[in-house]
C-alpha cells in the first residue's frame, strides 16, 4: 500500500476503548485515500512492542496518540483495508500521441486488466 492509493474498508469492527480513542472510524464497503503508511504498534497500551503497518487516510482526521511519545495521529492497520485496483495518480504517465486525429491521453505504463492474448 502506498500514499495516493484507494482501498477499501474490509473490517470496521471495532472495541469500546478503541471508539471512545477515536473521532473518526472507516466504515465497511467505504473506499479510502491513504495519506500517510507508516510504522505502528501492533496494540494501543502502553506503547505495544510489536510492529503493524499503518494506515492514515485523506478522509479521516482523529486525534494525537495518546501513547505515542511524538503524538502521532491515530492511525489504522493497514489489515482493515484491501487495495483497488487502481494506481495512485503520480503514477500514471502522460503521453503524446502523434498522428492523424491523435489527442493526449492517459496511459498507464502497463495494460491493467487485460490478459495475454491481445
């Protein structure tokens, strides 16, 4: 996963302590933008020991980190979401074509979608 990309929520079960922590959750079947991936703590207590990737998203702002020593926003593990199938927009290329009634376009550097026989 990676900054610009969309994903969507595949897991918003969430504890008590977890919603009283928070301002905004994801929501199940709602698409997102990641704004940020990141390092995170496996477990919100006391400073967990164990790693997770994180996730902060363009459409949800929550609070600092109530445990995290720089106060870093709180964030989501990145296991509640599953990419589209999409590519984050720095990642398309413009490319001019030449001829007869040609026009710029987008074009991915790769054929999404589209199997082996052309």
């Amino acid at each position: 996963m990676v900054k610009g990309q969309k994903v969507v929520c595949v897991n918003d079960t969430f504890p008590a302590f977890i919603r009283a922590l928070y301002q905004q959750l994801p929501v199940k079947g709602n698409t997102y933008t990641i704004r940020e991936v990141f390092l995170g703590r496996e477990k919100v207590v006391k400073g967990g020991d164990t790693a997770t990737v994180g996730l902060l998203l363009e459409e949800l702002k929550n609070p600092p980190d109530p445990f995290h020593q720089g106060k870093q926003e709180l964030g989501f593990t990145s296991e509640r979401f599953a990419p589209l199938d999409e590519l984050p927009p720095e990642e398309e290329e413009e490319f001019e074509l030449v001829g007869a009634g040609a026009k710029k376009e987008k074009h991915l550097p790769f054929e999404v979608g589209v199997g082996g026989n052309n």
